[in-house]
C-alpha cells in the first residue's frame, strides 16, 4: 500500500517522501511504483481525492537522462525561430522519446520545456549564466510539480558564453538542503550540501 506524503524530494532520478501524512491531508502526494522501481509515478491529491499525475516514468524516467545513456540519443531540429527552437529527442531504437522547446532570451537559452510524444508536459530546465546576473552558470531540472531533480554547473567560454566543461553534476536533492526554487537565479542561489 502506498503512503501519502506532505512533500517529496529526488535522489538519483528517484522520488522519496517526506513526511508522511493520512491520506485525507489538505494536499499530499502519493509515490507508486512497483518493489524492482521498473515504473514510478507521483500523484498529487487535494483533501483525499486525486488531482493530478505530476510524475510518471513512463512517458519520461529521469534516470535515464544520465549522460552515459544519452550517448546513442540523437536530438533533430523540428522548428526553429529566432526566440525559439523545437527539438525531437529520439533514442538508439529511432523511437521519439521525448519533444524539447527551447526559449531564448538575448541570444542564451534560459528555458527548456519537455512534453511527450503525446504532448503531455513531462519537465522543465531553466539554465543560468553569471553573464546574465544569475549566480552561476548551469542548468537544473525541475519536474512537472517544480521541484529539483538533478544540477549542473559548468565552465563557460568567454567568447561564445556557451556552456564547456561540466563542473559539477548533483543527482542528489536530498543533499542539497539550500536548493530553494524561489531564489534560483539570483546571487542568493547556492547548493550546499548538508553533510
């Protein structure tokens, strides 16, 4: 039976609950998945009665947006504009696995929102560059619901002020205890870890 929770947080493309509540709370949420973590989902609920999927890995598992798995994926532009881009992201199989549109502001890529191939919203990344005020360069990756999944901070060329070489990349949210949504993006924004 699964338990309703107050909150949860990721580790490792994995959501765990926090605070675990009696199912008719004002909102919780309830994680589903099978005992082998083959499909997770994440419900949302208002006073007991279900609202909405904020999670299901089905259409998109996060644990598979490693690095070392992307290898073989292949990402072709769909459409493109001057303050937009749409990207198909297809895996080793040619399967469209999931669409990317990209929103520009000045010329640097600050958003990136993710839908499945059947136009379902599935995530969001917002990135970040010192250039543009921001307290550091790299991107995170939030869920449907906004919370923090994984975080990468990287070198950036001065020239071209495109991302280079990947500093750090934290899976981790549970350890990152200041990672605070309202304030990403400004100088107030650091990831610290708790030990």
């Amino acid at each position: 039976m699964s338990k309703y929770y107050r909150d949860y947080v990721w580790k490792e493309g994995i959501p765990y609950g926090i605070d675990p509540l009696p199912e008719n709370a004002e909102m919780s949420y309830k994680i589903a998945m099978d005992p082998y973590r083959k499909r997770i989902s994440i419900e949302k609920y208002k006073k007991g009665n279900f609202s909405e999927i904020v999670y299901d890995s089905a259409l998109l598992d996060f644990r598979h947006l490693k690095s070392a798995e992307q290898t073989a994926w292949q990402k072709v532009i769909y459409d493109e504009k001057p303050d937009q881009i749409i990207s198909h992201i297809r895996n080793q199989d040619d399967r469209l696995v999931f669409i990317e549109t990209y929103r520009f502001e000045k010329d640097f890529c600050k958003e990136c929102f993710a839908k499945s191939p059947h136009n379902v919203p599935i995530s969001h990344q917002k990135m970040y560059y010192t250039s543009l005020q921001d307290a550091f360069n790299g991107v995170v990756l939030f869920d449907n619901n906004n919370h923090p999944v994984m975080f990468k901070e990287y070198q950036v060329d001065e020239g071209t002020g495109e991302f280079t070489e990947l500093l750090e990349e934290q899976w981790d949210m549970i350890r990152c205890t200041a990672l605070n949504i309202d304030t990403i993006g400004n100088s107030e924004f650091r990831i610290q870890n708790s030990e």
